[in-house]
C-alpha cells in the first residue's frame, strides 16, 4: 500500500493478475482483504466466501481472460 498525490493506492490480485487500485473509498482496507474493484476503484469490502465465490465463476466464464488477457 502507498500513497500517490495524497491518494491511498495498492497493488491488488485479481485471481493471478495485478493492478494498482485507488483506496480513496476504502481507505482502512488491509493486506489481505477482499474487494469489489470498478474502474480502478475499490468501492467495497467483500467476505472471503463471497469472494471466492465470484472468482470462481469469473474464471468459469473467461471473464478474467476476457478483461485481462490470459491470467496465470
């Protein structure tokens, strides 16, 4: 985590790809956690379970692929 022009930032994983994401909205957000990220924004908090949850059918149906290229 870092701050960039007074703004909070991060390097968040989205199932094996990682992108820098502004925290201005979440901003008590830890190392760890999961987040529900939109435009490069993370906007809210999400528990492990529901996230999981998300992955997994993103991964299902290549919408990771599809928005980020192949993932690892």
């Amino acid at each position: 985590m870092s701050v960039v022009d007074g703004t909070p930032m991060a390097e968040v994983d989205f199932g094996g790809v990682r992108k820098d994401v502004c925290l201005q909205y979440v901003p008590d957000a830890a190392p760890g956690e999961y987040l529900i990220v939109h435009v490069g924004f993370a906007i809210q908090r999400l528990d492990e379970e529901s996230a999981r949850r998300t992955l997994d059918e993103f991964t299902r149906l290549g919408l990771l692929e599809e928005e980020f290229g192949e993932v690892p």
